[in-house]
C-alpha cells in the first residue's frame, strides 16, 4: 500500500466542525431572514445540461464551468448560478404556480475560475427570488430582505446598496447622442479602477465628444444618497421615454425603501449596470463601504428570463449573495461567529459498571432537546474533565462511588464552577422542558 | 429564438416549495436528533480527486460515478459517497483532532447508475461517523442514533436493525474448513431472492459439502430478536479466535443495546456481510419490517480506513443513510409530512396609499420573526383572501378605510373565521415575542 496523503482540489473547502459551527449560525440567520418576508425554499439539482446556460449566457460559459460529458455523452455542467435552473422550473409549471413565485435557495455552486480572495471553484450561493410581479414592489421587497439580512449578520454601517435602472443610463446615454453603448458601459464599468485620464481615454475611444463625456462624467458624479441624488440628476438628463421609466421606477423604489426605513442602506450610483446582458429594470450591487471588496451581492430586474427559457413572458426580480465574500465582510467587522463548539452536558463516569444509569440520563436529557456526550473510552477522571471543557460543556454530570450509592449526580456547572449533588429524578425533573 | 422547455437530468429531482417543506421538516429533525448526541457537522466538498475513491473501491468504481478530467486534465469526480473524504479530513488534522472524532453530515452525492426506485443518480446521504473509539460503545452509540432518528421520524414499528460482525460468519466459515469464503458471501447474499435450492446449489459450486451445508443454513437460521438469538447461535459454532471476536463484540453490543432501550429494534441476522470489503467488526443495515425496500441505511466498523487513507491507524465506525429509501417507507408508513405552506400573518390591503402602514406593520411582525406576506400587485380583497388562503395564512390583518381612519387593523383567524379590530399599537405589543 503507498500511503500518501490526499488533498482537497484547489478552491474547494472543507470544513471542520468548529468552522462549521459558525457557518451554520451565520446561514441560520440569513435563512430566517429570507422566510420571514415569505420567500419558500426550493431544490435543484446541482447537475444539468449545458445547454440550459448556453440560452442565457452563450458560449463563453462552457469555459467558466466544471462542464463534461457524462458516460452517456450528454453535455453536462455543475451549475455555474442557479437562475436558469429557477426559470427552468418556472416554465415547467408555469400553468399552475400560483403568483407572486417567491423562491429561495442557498444551494453549492461551482465556476471553473482561478481561485483568488472572495472568488472560489466551489461556494454557496443564496438566490432570492419574486416572478410575477411587474410593479417595484418587487424589487423593493427584494431589497428589503436584502438589507435586512446584513443587518441582521451585525454589518450595520458596513454596507452600502448601489442602486440604479438599466433604463436609466442606456435613455441617458441615447438622450446625449451616443450611438454605440456597449463601450461605454464598459468603460463606465471600468471607472473606479482607472485615473480620469484614462476615463476619459476610453470614452474618447468609444467616440465621445467633450460634450458627451462632460454630461456623462457630471451624471455619473451625481450618486449619492438615494433619495438626494435622484432629483439631483434628474435636473441634467434629456427626457426622453426610457429615461422616464427608469426614473419613474426608482423614485417609487426610494419611496419604498423609506417605507421600509431603509433609504438610508441605498445610494444611487448611475454606475451600476452589472455586466449580465440580461437585466431590464433596477439593478443593484452590495458593497462594502470601505470599497475594497468584490460586491458582497448583486441582482435587478429580469423580466425577459421566462420568454427566454421558453415560456410566456413574465416579470422576475431578484439577487445572488455568495457565501465567500460575505464571509471576508463578516470576519473584517469582527462579527463573525466565534467558532466553537458547545454541550450541554458531559456525562462523567469513574466506574464501567455506571454505564447503565449513565445511558438512562444521557437519554433521558436527549429527549429533552439536550446535547449530551458520555464517555466511549474508559478515560479517567481528570482526561474526561479536560474532553468535557474541550467540548464547550456547560454542565458536566458526575457518576462516581458516592453519587451512586445515594442514587443521585453531582452536577458542576462548568461556568460558575458551582457542584451540587441532586436525587438523580429531581434532577430530571428541574431541566424537564 | 428557439423557444423550447428544458428538463433536468434523468435521476435528478427539483423540490418546488411545498415539497421542500416537507423535506426541510424531515431534514430538521434528523439533524436534530444527529446534533442531541454531540456530533457535530462538518462540510466538505463536492468534487474530490478520482483517485480518493479507488483507494477504497478500486477502479470499479470509476464506471459509477460522475467523473471527469478538469480544463487542468485532472481526474476528478463527483462524490459517490463521503467515507473517502471524511478519512482524507481526519488524516488531514490527526494530529491535532480531539478524540473522539464525532463527526455527521448531509450532503449531495452523485452515482451514475440506471434510476430506479429507491435509486437515484443526485441524493442526500446522511453520514455518522465516530473516529477514534474501539470499543462497543461507540458502536451502539452510533446504532442509537440511526434508531433513535427513525423513532422521531414517527417509523416505530416499520423498521428493523440487522446486525452481525464480519469476524462472526468468516469465523464460522473457517470452523466448518472452508477455505474460499468469497463465493459463499455472495451466496448468501443472494440468498433472499433464490429459492432453497438454488442457494443450495450455489454453495454446492462453492465447494461446500453437505454437512457443511446444514451447518451454514442452521447458522443462518438463528437469525431474530438480538437478546435470544445470540446464545442460541453461540450452541451451533466452534469456537475459533475470530468468532470468538465477534461474537463478545455481539454480545457486548447487545448489552448496550438493553442499556439504550433499544435492543427490540435489534435483530441479530448473520447474513447481513455488507459488499464493502472494508469492514472490520460490526456491521448492520437498516430495513423497512416487510423486506419490501433496499436498506433504508447501513453501516459499521472499518478500522483500517484511516491507514488506508496514509494517517495512522485510527478505529472508525458509522453509517451512511440515503434519503430516497427512507422517503418511500415514510410516505408508505403515512409519515411523511404534509406538502404545505404555512404563513403566520397576510396583511390585505384596500388602497394603495396604504402601503406605508402595511409596511410599518410587516416590518414590525417580521422582527418578532414571523413569516408575514403583503399584497405586491394590488389586488382586489377578494383575489387577496383567496392568495391568503392559498399560502396557508393563519391570520389575515386588513387594513381598509375604516381600520386606517381609526388607526386600527382587523385581524381574522383564517382557522375559526372570527375576525376582531385592534388598535395597531395594541395589537402589535399583544404578539411581541
């Protein structure tokens, strides 16, 4: 036998159980979150046919993905995102689902990328999700439960939504005479990480005038404060239809973000655009508020999604939150759970021959909701007293010589230090829930 | 545009809302139940290097799996099962892991093999693992959880621990002198689903002889309630070092068994072998009482597993529960639960300008943390009662011109239909938690 030691693949994680623990605390939260505003968890399979990303995302996709063909030479793919296998179901019930369809998931997801800080081949993905509804009450509820959860994470003061509506900068842009858009969202896209120089460059490149570039450099100077910005541009853009509706769009959704008492988490920034082809309406990015961050999550309006996926047209909203860059968040603000592992109680026997009422009571504590650990090794007492503080036991639960002769446990709390010996029944009796 | 409707995979399952509903109800409570006896969850990844599983499963394998090369051309598949990966995570850290490693998870495996009932290509598997304890009692702990949770899974009476050691029936084989055990384990294997005679006829072709026939059959036929079965198989066999072994473990097994309350779910059946060539002791399967399904789940001792895997050598025992088999005898038992949605409050809404109260009011019940749903379309009182009704609303909270002109809200039990009007103030502070 060679004996060599194995290594998980690179950009994957595993994690142990005290890593765990404050994973499973932080999805607790978000998951308690996201149903209290009404969104019901749903399940997809992690595995479907290429095909179903080619639809929204083209060719290029194949290289970003874990893609292969299975024994029987279909093209398959780990899901790189989950909204086409959401309009997938979708469209396959789209005759009887009833509306709004507000579904969740936080399911794994992979993407064939050079691991990097934030950026990883295997993570979580939380997608929330409303189709059916038009109107910005949508996009408002989806930005509420998003704002709700990293406050609820303990991130308050520590992130920043940037909002804005595709329609708003492409009307702007049409409204200035700018034919070609596409350059100049990617130069727009391209601002925060180059000097104005090269700002300037670009634009010039995709065929800006002085003019052009002046206006669209003063319009995109205008984000702020949601509810100050917005009437603040609106004084420099031409009006025309799809300027209108984007504007109309997020003046109803800065009222409702007040509704929610929640403006003051939103800012406007015309900058947002996000690179997916597919957005129609509102768009936004979750930033943390240094900047120095991938987005923490992003998501809009999609109302084409359906149609695509070959089913009647119907209106969609929603975001993806990766567990990756939330976590670097979480850990930089210092409220990342602690990671430890608790008990409630440590059963502690001196005698093999206790095992019997130690059962008893481990069970008897089990069916109370209890966390119970008991001795599987015949340590002696002072290495079980160290196992039980390792374990984080509240309580330890002696059984010696004394305790069962009287028919009793000497219960210590681990906290306080505190022992006192009770009726073994009595003691039941006290922690009966 | 093509339009065309997309499926997932063959083998794989979506859960729309009401039936991960029930899932998560099931989910929940295994966990629970896995959580109260102090293991403690780890996660782990999905895709592993190929070569992980052959170190257990040889290149057979490879046919049943997932498996692909990466865009780096490295072999590399989806997990078919997580024993290979929880031993790569103990060697990973033995030297600074607490004894007893006490370790469970639930993830998604993958097996590429033709679907069938009870037989998916994408499952859960809950995995329960105890690392670093020899003795007997990790093992019953480890049986205590797999009955305990199918207890609480509401299965009392519909199911049955088959248990043996694989010392005890190669023990017996090498007393009878049969040299070649191979052809006899499968032999026996088959045994359920082939007539006498041809059982006999296969063990005739294993080179058994006819005493050694009677003798086998007699053994086998002991099998029953673990208590009385025990001593009367003890009678037939001869007393080598190897079934010595196994049955003191048997033996000592069953004690605990009494110990835990449980040994009536407990069946000694010295038939039970299991495939896996890696077990070294106990070994046993879950089945439904009418032998109608696979194994609802199976597991036990592999002590070589952690050297295996290049870590010194480390004792391990546990088992691997997959969620198909146990959902087909739960739905069969009638427990699986109800495929339904619950809300705790609607709030019905008759004008739009009464948005910024039905937020108010949202908000203010979602941070009592229950699940609360608003009109996000404007609909009529009529269509809004019936969306209520719909998503299982126990209350419905209208707000309608004479409630807002008396800064009131009616709120009407959806179960006995009464329906009283509060001050809003009063009525919030009436279900603060």
């Amino acid at each position: 036998m060679v004996q060599m030691k194995f290594q998980s693949l690179k950009g994957f994680r595993d994690f142990y159980p005290e890593e765990m623990a404050a994973r499973r605390e932080v999805l607790d939260k978000i998951f308690n979150v996201v149903r209290r505003y009404g969104f019901r968890e749903v399940d997809s399979p992690s595995v479907e046919s290429m095909d179903l990303f080619r639809i929204k995302s083209g060719e290029e996709i194949v290289q970003q993905t874990f893609s292969f063909k299975d024994k029987g030479e279909r093209e398959i793919t780990l899901i790189p995102e989950l909204t086409p296998t959401i309009a997938r179901m979708v469209v396959d019930r789209e005759k009887t689902l009833r509306r709004p369809i507000k579904w969740f998931s936080m399911p794994k997801m992979w993407r064939y990328e050079e691991p990097q800080s934030g950026r990883l081949r295997e993570f979580y993905q939380l997608n929330v999700d409303i189709y059916g509804v038009k109107g910005p009450e949508a996009d408002a509820e989806v930005l509420a439960v998003g704002i709700d959860l990293m406050l609820k994470l303990g991130l308050e003061g520590e992130f920043v939504f940037k909002i804005s509506d595709r329609r708003f900068m492409q009307g702007a842009l049409e409204g200035l005479g700018v034919t070609e858009v596409g350059p100049v969202f990617a130069a727009i896209d391209k601002r925060g990480k180059i000097s104005p120089e090269e700002f300037k460059q670009l634009l010039a490149t995709a065929g800006l005038n002085d003019f052009q570039m002046g206006k669209l450099i003063a319009i995109l100077d205008t984000k702020g404060p949601i509810t100050e910005a917005l009437p603040k541009v609106k004084a420099l853009l031409a009006r025309n239809d799809t300027v209108v509706e984007g504007m109309t769009n997020l003046e109803k959704l800065a009222e409702l973000m007040t509704m929610y008492n929640m403006a003051q988490y939103c800012e406007f920034d015309p900058a947002i655009i996000r690179g997916l082809a597919y957005y129609t309406g509102t768009v936004f990015e979750c930033f943390d508020v240094k900047g120095e961050l991938r987005a923490v999550f992003g998501g809009g309006r999609y109302d084409k999604i359906v149609g695509l996926f070959g089913g009647e047209d119907m209106p969609a909203v929603g975001f993806g939150m990766g567990d990756a860059v939330l976590e670097i968040l979480m850990r930089r603000a210092g409220v990342w759970p602690q990671e430890s592992i608790t008990t409630d109680y440590y059963i502690l026997t001196t005698k093999p021959q206790f095992k019997e009422t130690e059962t008893f009571l481990a069970q008897a504590l089990r069916e109370n909701n209890f966390v119970v650990e008991v001795d599987l090794q015949g340590r002696n007492f002072g290495n079980q007293m160290k196992y039980a503080n390792a374990i984080g036991a509240r309580h330890v639960l002696i059984l010696g010589d004394k305790e069962m002769a009287e028919g009793k446990v000497t219960v210590k709390n681990m906290e306080t230090g505190e022992q006192v010996m009770k009726e073994i029944r009595e003691f039941l009796s006290s922690v009966g829930r």
